[in-house]
C-alpha cells in the first residue's frame, strides 16, 4: 500500500482507513507511518472518526491511535481471561490434539470430542507402553502399522509421540500455562487415569504399579520422597480420626520399624527449615552469573548490532536524501520529476528502516529478568516451595535432594544435595536455627 502511494503521488489526496485502529499496530508504527505519508503529500482519514490535519484533528489522530493500543491491550487480557473461564468450566479452548476433534457448537460452548478414527488407536498406543515390554520406538511402528496417522496424513515422529504419552489431556485433565492448577475437562476421556500414571511410570523408569493416588496427594506433598531414618523405607501418610476431627499424619509404612509417626504440620515445618538451610555453593553461584550474564550479553550484543545496523541504515538513507537535494536544489543535476520519486522512495525506505530499528531495541528490555530470577530461585528455595503446586513441589524436592531425605528423632539427616547447594553445617545451639527466610538480597557481594 505504501508503494502504491509513493508511485502514485499527485494523483493521491487522502489514505481511509475505516477506523485509526486498523492502520497500526501501535502508536509508533502509526506516528512513523503518518509522517511518511505527510512528506508524500497523502493525509490520513479515518471513515468512522473525526480526524484532519488541524491541530484538533491531528490531537484526535494521536489519541486515537494510543486508544487503539490500548484496545488491543485490553482485548489480548478479555481473552486470556475468557480462555481461563473456559477452561475452569472444562471446555478445552485450544487446538484439539490428535485423537480428538472440535465438536459443532454454539459460540462459547465448544469443546473436543474423541476422533472415532484415530482414538482407538491413542489408547492402543497408551495400552502397549503400559506393559513395559516395548520401547517407544516399537510402540510407535506398531501404531502406524495400525493406521495412525497425523491430521495431513502424515507419520509421527518419535517426539510427538512422547509428547502424546504425556499429555493428560487424553485423561480428561487439562494443564496449561494459564492455570496454576489442573482443571477436569467436561469432555470424554479417551484413557482413564490409571494406564495414563502407568504410562509416566514407565516413561520415568519406575515400577508402573504405583497408582497416582499412592504417590500424589495434595496434602502430602512429601509422601514417597522422605524416608524413614532407621529402615529407609519411603514415608507414607493419611488422615488419622480423632475424637472430633481428621489430623494429618505422615508415617513409617514398615510394620517392624514404626519409628516415625510425624503431624504434617511438624514434618513439613521443619523440611521448610531444613531448606532455609540450603544455599548455593559460591562457585557455581558464580558459574551461573557468568553463563547467564554471556546469554545476557550474547543477546543483547546481537540486539545492539542489529539496532546499529539499521541506524547506519538509516543514516545511509538520509545521506543519500541530503545528495539528492543537493543534485537537484544547488547542482540541477537531475529533473524535478526525477528527484520528487527518489525523494518519496527514500522517505518510505527510511521510515521502514527506523521502525526496524525501533523493534530491534524493543527485543534487548527484558533479558535481565532471567539473572534476577535464577538468583531468587536459588536463595530462597524455601519460599519457593511453599509457593509451588504439588507437582512443583515434587519437582523441585526431587532436584534438591535426588536421592530423597531421611528423617528421623524430629530432625533431617545428611542428603546428598544437587550440585549447586550445599547444606549449612549443623549447630549446636537451638538458637542458630531460627534465621527468617532470606529475601531478595543477594547471597554474595558483586
């Protein structure tokens, strides 16, 4: 449209848009591309609005512009905000994925239905990996051969077939990014839960036995991680009746041991102050400073030079637009048609260049929230924790202490930790165990 407009000045007067809002995408793209028109001799008009070249037309143009923005803005939030209503209330809002297709509904009430064709085979698939006697690689030749094939008919690749055995979406709960927790779907489920945790067992390593409900409890979140000091078995938990209530209990589940029968409330207060005790090794707290501040630098560096490149662009442009005028004004070297389209075709190269160079600075903001979030993570693991979902908990246990953590006479013993942490020395004065939690200062000076 921009080319057109610069081959055919003169004969142009006024660009209408329906509506300000549909000429840019924001207000700098609307302020670059208006003043290209202006130097082309081509005012803006909007067919809905009260816009012109007087100063309140202008004012209204620029105020219309940064509501337009601002519209936008709001729209993206309505529809994070609907697509979050919709999954609370179990419709599935996104791309429906192989085994399930979109039904035909109303406005606001769709949601996936199972592929006759090919969720038959998504459950084959689910029910071969669960036996545990065929690698993903067999379990995928023998689906093809079944006839499973993508939505283009064409075959699947072994990651998307990985990815397949570990979306539970097939189960009927729904995990997305928008959520912090699962929601239950209000569609049919082509797998039930059990072949699915069979499934992540395998996928793991672990005896596919397990059922999720053994392993996964909200309210005991160290249930199967911390084990029993004096037999080493894995803590089990549960609710114990009282004479009024339920009380939370987390317990050795060896019979001829029963060394540990722990509240929750207890356990799960003193593994927050065993992780207040964990910081990072200085070196490998350095180590990370220095990898993330080179990604730091590699992208912003790449950010510079593109920025400078499309200034030197720029600047090349306006050099050739100041010879330009020269050759015509002072030297009369070229004729007026000439220099009036290679002037036009500067002024459109150098308002593209410019706003070029504009998104290329807009790319290198927010790269320090990558540092400033690692060094967070890694000083306060226990308020991470309490902070964390279930599964983030067991997670983030699992990094910490791989091999688990045993516990025993109220306290926790010595675990091998990840790497990057090492355990404060124990003392011996009840006092020194009392430090609050570290807050956003950092662990190390520099």
């Amino acid at each position: 449209m921009l080319t057109y407009c610069r081959q055919n000045k003169g004969k142009i007067q006024f660009l209408v848009v329906y509506q300000i809002s549909r000429f840019a995408r924001n207000s700098y793209d609307h302020a670059a591309m208006s003043v290209f028109l202006k130097t082309i001799g081509i005012s803006l008009r909007s067919a809905t609005e009260q816009t012109g070249d007087s100063s309140t037309g202008k004012l209204t143009e620029n105020m219309l512009a940064a509501f337009a923005q601002f519209d936008n803005d709001v729209k993206a939030e309505r529809t994070k905000t609907g697509m979050k209503a919709a999954l609370g209330h179990g419709r599935w809002t996104f791309q429906a994925p192989l085994g399930y297709l979109r039904n035909q509904a109303p406005k606001g009430q769709g949601n996936i239905i199972p592929d006759p064709e090919r969720a038959p085979l998504i459950k084959k698939a689910f029910e071969l990996y669960a036996t545990a006697l065929y690698a993903r690689p067999q379990v995928l030749r023998m689906i093809h051969d079944l006839g499973l094939r993508t939505r283009k008919g064409n075959k699947i690749s072994l990651q998307t077939f990985e990815d397949i055995l570990k979306n539970s979406l097939y189960t009927g709960i729904m995990k997305t990014k928008l959520t912090d927790q699962p929601e239950e779907g209000h569609y049919e489920p082509i797998i039930e839960k059990a072949l699915f945790y069979k499934v992540q067992d395998v996928l793991a390593g672990k005896k596919h036995t397990i059922t999720p409900y053994q392993r996964n409890h909200p309210d005991f979140p160290l249930r199967q991680f911390v084990q029993c000091g004096t037999c080493s078995r894995p803590l089990t938990a549960s609710w114990s009746k009282g004479r009024t209530k339920k009380y939370p209990y987390y317990r050795c589940p060896n019979s001829r041991c029963k060394a540990i029968n722990v509240s929750k409330g207890a356990l799960e207060k003193e593994f927050i102050s065993h992780l207040e005790q964990l910081i990072p090794v200085p070196e490998y707290l350095n180590l990370l400073k220095a990898i993330v501040l080179d990604k730091w630098h590699d992208q912003e560096a790449a950010a510079t030079a593109q920025s400078k490149s499309m200034q030197r662009c720029v600047d090349e442009l306006r050099g050739r637009k100041d010879k330009l005028e020269e050759a015509f004004i002072y030297e009369k070297r070229i004729s007026k048609a000439t220099y009036d389209e290679q002037r036009d075709k500067l002024a459109e190269e150098i308002a593209i260049a410019e706003g070029e160079a504009h998104q290329a600075k807009l790319e290198a903001l927010d790269v320090e929230g990558a540092f400033n979030f690692a060094r967070y993570l890694a000083s306060n693991p226990a308020r991470i924790w309490m902070e964390m979902n279930l599964d983030q908990k067991q997670r983030f246990q699992k990094v910490l202490f791989p091999a688990g953590l045993p516990f025993l006479e109220g306290r926790f013993g010595t675990a091998a930790t990840c790497i990057f942490f090492k355990v404060l020395q124990e003392a011996t004065a009840p006092e020194s165990r009392l430090a609050s939690p570290r807050g956003f200062e950092p662990l190390l000076p520099g």
